[in-house]
C-alpha cells in the first residue's frame, strides 16, 4: 500500500455512519484525577485494569471507530496478555496515539499556552507506528477572555498542528487536529463562535501553508457553547452556532468533524450532537472523540474493583451506544432511562 492508500483506508474505517472515537489516551496527571473522583490510586496496574476492562466492553466496535491510547498503553498487554493495540484492531477498533507532550506557557503571552512535542516527532511516530498505531492525536488550547486569545497564539498552536499533521501524514498516520476552545468562563455563545472562528482559520490556514491533505485528517475542535459559567444555551443553538461557524471555516473536504467534550456532562454532549444531526446537507460527518464523556459512567462503576468489570463494561457500551445514535441524529433523552438503551 502506498502512504495514501494507507491514509484512506484508515479515513475510511474511522469515519463511518454511527461511529466515533473513544479518547482514551489521558497523561498520567490527567487520569490520576479521574481516578481520585471514583476514590482509586493512579498506579500503572490500575490503569491497566481499567483500560482493560473498556476495551472489552462487548459491542463496544459496533459504536466506537477507533480508540486514541497514551504511550504507555499502547505498549501495554490487557490483564489477559492481549496487547491493547492488537485487543482493539481484533475486534475492528483501529488504535491510535496521542504525540503531543502537554503544554505550557507561551512566551510573551500571559495567561497563554503552547503544546510542545514537535522534536522528535517523526521517530515517536515511526515507533508508535510498529506498535500498531494508525492515527495520531495532538492537542492546542485556548483560553477565551474578552481579549484573548491572541492573534500570537493562535498562529503559533496552529503552526505546531499543521507541522504535526504534515510529519503524521509524511508516515501514512491519520492526523486528528484539535484546537481546543476551553468552556470555563462566563462568556457568551456568540463570543465562543466570534473565537471559534478566528482559531479554526488560523488552523486551516496553516494547514494549507504545510499542504496538509484536508481529504486524509479528522478535525477535533469544541461545540459552540457559552462559558462553563454562563446561563446554558439549548442544543438546538448550541447545535446551529456550532453548524454556521464551521461552515464558515472548514473546507468540506475535511471528512470529519469529531468533537471534544471537554467538559460538558455526559447527557449534554450526547444531546449536542444529536441537535447537530438533526441538520441535513453537513458537508463533514459529525461525530463524536469523546474523554470524559464516554468515560465518566464507565469509571464510577469501575470504582477501582476488577468484581465491579460487568457494570463498567454495561456503562462503557451503554454511553458509546447512545453517542452512535446521537452521530445518526437518532437519539431522544428517553434513551437515558435504564433498559431502554
Ligand atoms: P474530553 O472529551 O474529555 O474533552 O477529552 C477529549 C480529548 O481527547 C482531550 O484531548
């Protein structure tokens, strides 16, 4: 196969009526929260417990098109000795790898981050790439103010995206580009959509300028919401000012529109994207890359107890499956009541 047939063949398996991605791929700081909110140490065998356990929801493949994995499990076996990489790609799941290295502060920028992980890039890569994975992962912030963020960090994040997604393409790895808007705040919806825009022609633009494939990368950006401290905003407008600023700023050549929760609850970012479905003529597929709101049942089920592996397993397939129906736009909130889904 040659690079870009092995780019389409994987744009092909991730991007399919129904189904999204599982983000899975949480730095050890990162889950270390989410377990101390369930009450479990954040010890290497407990994630791999945990990982374990989700990975073999049943049923999880019909929902969940391919699962972004942090490095250490991606060279991780499950607790039966599979290596994950190869547990997902049985059942059809196709693995990936987050290369970013986290983010810290952008010189000359208060209150502003970059990502870092560029050096070295293309070895990590190669390497991930023999552990089996197919995609990568690379994540940029940015903060909303009245005044920020600036014009300085939107165009150094969106240099560091298209860099990225340049070098992941150069291996036949499928980049997911994600720029992400954070929610906290207490600014309006149209203040979100006036920073959404900005950020995501900042990112295309240099996307064009590295000559990035538009037709062979996944978008991961932010729904269009008010800050996290603003009165809420109903899906349907949550769902139209999400549709009208990436119209304005997404070529349709990209595939898909995958979306971050990024701190919505569960239920909301399961309604979010059904309201986002119930649109016709998308010119992407709009789907989900949900963390923590696939997750967050599976892991107050879980409790850190192996005995508990039926319950996270139901709680895993459960939120995937709803998700599914929200990428159809076939949800409704009834779907949450116990036996229905
Ligand atoms: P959330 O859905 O929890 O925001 O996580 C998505 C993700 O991959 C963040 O990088």
């Amino acid at each position: 196969m040659t690079i870009q047939e092995e780019l389409q063949t994987t744009i092909r398996e991730l991007v399919q009526p129904g189904k999204g991605v599982l983000a899975a791929d949480e730095s050890n700081p990162t889950i270390a929260k989410r377990f101390k909110a369930v009450g479990v140490e954040n010890t290497e065998a407990m994630r791999q417990q945990y990982r374990s356990i989700i990975f073999s929801a049943p049923g999880l493949n019909e929902h969940i098109s391919g699962v972004i994995l942090f490095e250490e499990t991606l060279e991780q076996q499950n607790l039966d000795g599979i290596p994950m990489p190869e547990l997902l790609a049985n059942q059809g799941i196709v693995p990936g790898i987050k290369v970013d290295q986290g983010k810290g502060p952008l010189a000359n920028a208060p209150d502003e981050e970059i990502t870092f992980g560029l050096d070295g890039l293309e070895a990590k890569l190669a390497a991930a790439k023999e552990f089996g994975a197919r995609f990568a992962k690379w994540r940029c912030v940015f903060h909303i103010s009245a005044s920020l963020p600036s014009r300085q960090a939107i165009g150094a994040n969106a240099e560091t995206l298209a860099r990225y997604a340049a070098i992941c393409q150069s291996l036949g790895i499928v980049p997911i580009v994600e720029p992400e808007v954070l929610i906290d705040g207490t600014h309006s919806i149209e203040r979100s959509a006036e920073v959404g825009e900005q950020v995501i022609r900042g990112v295309f633009d240099a996307l064009a300028r590295h000559r990035v494939n538009l037709e062979t990368m996944i978008l991961k950006p932010s729904m269009i919401t008010p800050g996290k401290e603003a009165p809420k905003a109903s899906p349907e407008q949550v769902a139209e000012m999400t549709i009208r600023t990436y119209r304005r700023c997404v070529p349709a050549a990209v595939p898909g529109i995958f979306f971050l929760s990024g701190g919505q609850t569960p239920e909301e970012a399961t309604l979010n994207l059904n309201a986002m479905n119930q649109h016709d003529n998308l010119p992407w597929t709009m789907s989900f890359s949900y963390g923590r709101a696939l997750q967050e049942p599976a892991q107050h089920a879980w409790k850190g107890d192996i005995a508990n592996r039926g319950a996270a397993h139901q709680a895993m397939a459960r939120r995937a499956r709803l998700n599914g129906a929200a990428a159809l736009g076939k949800y409704s909130a009834d779907m949450e009541k116990a036996g229905q889904a």
